[in-house]
C-alpha cells in the first residue's frame, strides 16, 4: 500500500482521491529508456567481435584519417557509411574503431544494433542511448537533459526527430553556439540492418540528416551496415547523399590476405594453448586446407572466424573438429556452423518472393560453369532483367545482380552460400533440393524449346537440357514430357543432334521405374522421323553422287567448283540439314555409332538397311534401287576418275554412311561463312 506521506490528498463530498507523487525523476527516465546493452563496452555483449591485430589496418587507417580531418578529400564528409556483405567484419570494424575513439577521449556516443536482443533491435531506445552517453561525455548538458525529460516525461514515445531535437540538439545549444573546438566529436551506430524496422531504418537516418542540415550538430556520424535496399535508396538521395560518404568493404582492401593471416595466427594459437595440443601435428593444417579455407571465406571473416571458434573447442580434439568442418567427418551434435546458418536465415526470411529466388539460385549452382557462363537464361523463366534485381532487392548482402544488356550476372559474395542452400538440416525451408530443380529446369526447357522458334533459343540450350535431365529425378512432369512430346523434334539444330543419344541413355538413370517402355518410345519417334529424312535425302542422283565425290576425292580444290551447286541442293532439300555431324570427335563419334545402328537395323531403317563396314566391301540393301546403276565399266574405271577405291558401288557405299559427314561439312561452312579450302 502506498505511503501517505509525500501524497496528495483531496476529499470531494463522499468520493476519497488519492494522487501518488511519482518521485522518477528525468535521469532515472532516461536510465530506463537507454539501452546499455548496445554501448560498445557493455558487458552484455561478452567478447565483442574485434579486428585481429595487423589486419584491416587500410581501412582502419582511412577511417581514423577522416574522423581527424587528416584527409581533405573526406573533410566535408558528415557521415561515413561503411557497407558490405553478410559477414565482410564490419562489426569488428566497428568495435576497433570505437575502441580507438574511447582511448582517444573523442568517441560520443556508439550504439551496436543485434536482432537477438529485443532491448536494441529497434529504433525506440537509439537517442536515449545516444543523450545518455553524451551527457556522459559533456557533463554540463546533463541538467537541461533532466530538466527536457522532467517537462516532457512521454518524450521517448514521441518520433525520433523530436526525441533528438529535446535530448540532444536544444541542451547542446549553448555548446553548439560557442564555437568551441569539440574534441568528443563521433558518434557510431553498427549494424543498423539489424534494426527490425525497415521503416525506422530509413528514419534514423532521415533524423540524422535533419539534426546536420538544419541544427549543425557538431558531430560525425560512422555508420555501419549491409548495403540492404531501404538502406542503400536513403544513402542516394538528398541531403544525405551530399554530405556521406561511402566505403565498401571489397576487394580493394585485401581481405583474404588478412583472412589468412587470421587463421594462421589462430592455428598457431591452438597448436600452443589448446589441452590436446600434444596431440596436434606440428605442420597441421596442410597448406592446401588453409587455403581452401581462405577461398570458402570469400573474403568474408564470418566464415574463418565459425571455422576457428568450432574448431578451438577446448572439449574435443581440433583436428577432428576441422575434419568436420571440411565434410570429411559427420557431425555429431553441434553445428560447425551454426553462427553462419543463423545469419542466413535471417537474411533469406526478409525475401518476399523466397521461391523465385530460390529458382534462380538453383539454376546458379546446379548449372554447368561452362554453361552458365553465359548467365541467367532468362528466358526460361519469363522474366526481364528488372524482374531479377527486383527479386534480390532483399539479398544484396549476399548477391549482386548485374545487368548487362538483357542479360543478368550474379555475384554470390559468399562461396558457404551453396553449401547452405544445398543441405536440408542447415536450410530447412530454403532447401535446395537439387534433384528436383534439376527435374524442374528440364521441364521448362523441353517446354521452352519446343514452343520457341528456334531462331530464338539460346544455341547452349540443348546441353543445359542434358545436363539438368541427366542429374535429375523421375518427377510427374517430366514423365508426361517422355510421354507426350518426342525430344527428337526439339533437336533443331545439327550442331545440338549430337546429344540426342546420350539423351536416351540417361533416361535409365532418372529412375522412372518404365523407363525402359519411355526410352522404346522415344527411340520409335527418332526411327520414324530418321525414316522420313533418309526417303528425301536419296532422292536425288546428282546429290548423292556429288556428295560421294567431295567426300572421297581429297582435292580441296574441287569445294570451289562443287560447293554452290551441293549448296543449291540443299536449299531444295532442306531436311537435309539433319544427321549432319560436325568434323571432331566425341560427343560425335557416338551419335554416328548411334546413326550406324539405326542403318544396320532394318527392324528401325527399313528398305534403308546398310550391311557390312567401311573397311569390308559392303553387301547392299535396296537402298542402291534409286541409286544411279553401277555397270562394269563404270567400276574399272574408278580408279582414274575418282582416285582410287572400289568402283562406284564402294562410292555409293561411303556416300551412303557418309553423306551426313560430306552435307555438314559443306553447308555448315557456306552458312555459317567459314572459308572451305579457300586461301586468304
């Protein structure tokens, strides 16, 4: 029961009123209403993350250059944004420069957002905070503060503009008006993507710019973030954007060599103090896992410094620990990086649209570099470069989109970023499962490529096709794809028909348990349409024999004479252009195998059997019938009109298994404008 004495006490008629004195005073409020949790030395932020000694030492040095006035092309610079990925270390950054400020008796204020703490993940505690360490820094405000609070008592629930107009500009007024060189004269605020309120983000910031450009607060802001979209929009434009400056952690500062330089020292340390060091070789790690260490890091600390706080443990064996970390041992219970998971799925549950990402991250990882090197096919997805950038608006801490023309390149900034995405027990609902994305991008390209003229396909498409279905699993689209749609027609290109075998072969492999019924059909649609262009392609004497004699004479010099006339041919008989093979070696030594098999099957070719090899005389099929005839006059000739061989039946032998060879030879350089045996 509350004492009567300090209380004031009315008495109205029958009603008792009874008013308690609340002796809170300001101080107190503003005790309350700070978060001591976000100073850069509290205690409850145990061991705060912190440069290693003789590492970041440019950017630390161009940092303290600015705050000194040292540099007079930063002087006029108000604000320094310092902004990199998830994990770049500007935590660490941070904190070292904050250290430095204290010693040097000129830091403000400092306030280090977490998304852990409920206590400073938002923008409500910032500015007490801030009035509260100032007051300790510049003792005299620290009455008109109290005096603000004690007038004001709801001040930390009004906007943040009016709390830093009350608590820090007007009780600084007559500090700001003497003109007094100010030696405490930084404030840094660290993290602020870890600020759960976009919105407060932006205005923060907004508060900050209005307390510089309409009151001339005799401060300077380091302000330390991922370049998240809200974030990197505000720092672009208006006031804000005249009076910062920015500094990205890149690859302009080296962080690998000090990355290395971190492991290396942290090793070392291990192999001194650790209970098993007696155990741990002297020459542990090799230098090859030291290396591949620093490559994962992707020039961010986060990964090396997971790597080290795993395997330092001081309950377990480090060389054990590594092996853990390096995929080469299970883990048992703890996560060797749980730390790096964790800021993963933080960044990834801000994604508005996570499956159109993940869509495009696992086209990223699961496509072959070769083939990926060309981009996003962006096509496939019905999207416009636009489309893309809007997607990652959320990721730019962990990929930059780049947009090239209409074409789209990722940088995915953190190598762990794969290995993340791609283990379930780490991802859970960001999993990519990369038997099934490779199912779904076969589907959409065989769906792609069979709708799409050709002229407009991605000329890699085919190979993208094989390797997304060869690496698949036996899903219900593609099962009805096999069924439906004969993957032979979608082979437009001879350059690309070359795959086609091997695109049955990997049928078996998906796992379809009728795969054996899905390849015999796919097989019988090849046959059919083999059929149809083998009738065409014999049905012109001129052709065949023409053919026959580029292909054996051995002059390069007759391409000159004959090729237009072979070309003329061609453009008459346009299915021609199928079976062409190219003049290398595999994947075309297959193909022809496959091509050979269908011509000595006569179960599959039909009337256009062919027995016997190329170095056997052959025994012929009806496929001579429409053939110009041979007579014996004609063979004992041979050798002097064409240079030797058989006769003209061994030429209409080769002509027949080589017609395709001879075709493609000849229109593939007279369409693609390479030269055939022509000097320059």
């Amino acid at each position: 029961m509350p004492s009567l004495f300090g209380s004031h006490i009315v008495v109205t008629g029958g009603t008792y009123l009874q008013f308690i004195n609340d002796s809170k005073g300001g101080w107190d409020r503003l005790v309350e209403a700070a978060s001591p949790a976000a100073f850069h030395n509290s205690g409850d932020r145990h061991v705060p993350p912190k440069c290693h000694p003789n590492t970041r030492v440019a950017v630390l040095k161009k940092i303290m250059d600015w705050i000194h006035g040292l540099d007079p092309a930063m002087q006029k610079a108000l604000i320094m944004w310092l902004y990199g990925p998830a994990g770049a270390g500007k935590s660490a950054i941070a904190q070292s420069i904050a250290e430095l400020c204290y010693e040097e008796g000129i830091l403000i204020a400092s306030y280090f957002f977490s998304r852990f703490d409920s206590t400073r993940n938002h923008p409500r505690s910032l500015i007490a905070t801030i009035a509260y360490q100032a007051s300790l820094c510049i003792p005299n405000i620290r009455e008109r503060i109290k005096a603000a609070i004690d007038h004001d008592p709801l001040v930390f629930d009004r906007s943040l503009s009016v709390q830093m107009l009350t608590l820090v500009i007007q009780p600084l007024q007559d500090y700001i008006g003497s003109h007094t060189p100010a030696p405490a004269r930084v404030i840094i605020i660290d993290g602020l993507d870890e600020c759960e309120d976009r919105e407060g983000q932006v205005d923060i910031l907004a508060t900050i710019s209005k307390a510089l450009e309409q009151h001339r607060l005799p401060f300077i802001f380091l302000i330390a973030s991922r370049p998240e979209h809200d974030i990197r929009t505000a720092f672009g434009y208006g006031y804000l954007k005249d009076i910062a400056m920015s500094v990205p952690l890149d690859d302009e500062y080296r962080p690998s060599d000090d990355i290395r330089l971190f492991l290396q020292d942290s090793f070392t340390q291990i192999k001194e103090t650790h209970p098993c060091r007696a155990d741990i070789p002297a020459t542990w790690p090799d230098v090859e896992i030291l290396e591949s260490l620093v490559k994962k890091s992707s020039g961010q600390f986060i990964y090396a410094s997971t790597v080290i706080k795993f395997v330092k443990s001081s309950r377990h064996r480090p060389p054990q620990r590594l092996e853990i970390v390096l995929g080469l041992r299970p883990a048992q219970r703890d996560m060797p990086f749980a730390e790096l998971d964790a800021l993963y799925m933080h960044i990834f549950s801000s994604v508005e649209d996570p499956e159109a990402v993940l869509q495009i991250l696992a086209y990223e990882f699961l496509t072959s570099q070769e083939i990926y090197h060309y981009g996003v096919d962006l096509d496939l997805f019905s999207l416009f470069p636009e489309d893309v950038v809007e997607l990652f608006c959320d990721l730019t801490s962990l990929v930059s989109v780049t947009v090239h023309n209409y074409d789209v390149e990722l940088d995915i900034f953190h190598a762990s970023l794969e290995d993340f995405l791609l283990d379930q027990s780490r991802s859970q609902q960001f999993w990519i499962d990369s038997k099934i994305w490779h199912a779904k991008f076969a589907h959409l390209y065989i769906h792609y490529m069979k709708d799409t003229p050709y002229s407009l396909i991605n000329y890699l498409a085919l190979p993208t096709l094989l390797s997304h279905f060869e690496n698949a699993t036996a899903t219900p689209d593609l099962l009805e794809d096999l069924r439906q749609i004969s993957i032979w027609s979608i082979y437009q290109d001879p350059i690309d028909q070359v795959y086609f075998p091997k695109f049955l072969d990997s049928i078996a492999k998906v796992g379809f348990e009728d795969w054996l019924e899905l390849y015999s059909h796919q097989l019988h649609l090849f046959d059919q349409y083999a059929q149809r262009v083998m009738k065409q392609m014999y049905c012109c004497r001129n052709l065949t024999a023409l053919v026959a004699v580029f292909n054996l004479g051995g002059d390069m010099k007759q391409w000159d004479e004959g090729a237009p006339v072979l070309f003329r041919l061609h453009k008459r008989y346009g299915n021609l252009y199928k079976f062409f093979f190219n003049d290398t070696t595999s994947p075309y030594d297959t193909y022809e195998e496959f091509i050979g098999e269908f011509l000595g099957d006569s179960t599959r070719c039909g009337t256009y059997r062919l027995t016997g090899r190329r170095d056997e005389e052959p025994n012929y099929s009806p496929i001579a019938d429409p053939l110009p005839p041979t007579d014996s006059q004609h063979t004992k000739s041979n050798n002097t009109l064409f240079g030797g061989g058989n006769g003209i039946a061994h030429i209409y032998y080769r002509s027949h298994v080589q017609l395709p060879f001879a075709l493609h030879f000849v229109v593939s350089h007279l369409c693609y404008g390479k030269r055939i045996g022509r000097k320059s």
